[in-house]
C-alpha cells in the first residue's frame, strides 16, 4: 500500500483508523506551508473541518475569485 501522508510535496489531507480500538489520527499539510496533526475523534474532526475550511480546497475557492 502506499504511503497516503501529506508532504509538502504531496499536500493533502490524510485520516486513519487502523483498528476499531486505536484512535483516529489525522495530518494535513497544504501547499502554503501550513501543516496540522490531530489524534482523537474530537481533534481530526477539527483538523478535517479546519483544513477544509482554510486550506487546500478553500485556497482554490479564494484563487477563482480574484
């Protein structure tokens, strides 16, 4: 399987849950620099909702409109 963690080559979102009894974990790096780890439902729900909201999809929603 390959490796699916953001870089900042390879920015992105990435979310996982290997085992019904580990912890979510969550990393995201976008391509302005910004990059954000969380562990725990409450905390990669943030982060999802954050990078969503901030980075990677919003800086293109922010780049089609200038």
């Amino acid at each position: 399987m390959a490796d699916l963690t953001p870089t900042p080559d390879r920015p992105g979102l990435h979310v996982s849950k290997p085992s019904p009894n580990a912890p979510p974990t969550g990393s995201a790096v976008c391509h302005c620099g910004a990059t954000a780890t969380a562990t725990g439902d409450a905390q990669v729900k943030a982060l999802v909702e954050g990078y969503t909201s901030n980075h990677g999809p919003a800086h293109h929603r922010t780049e089609a409109r200038r």
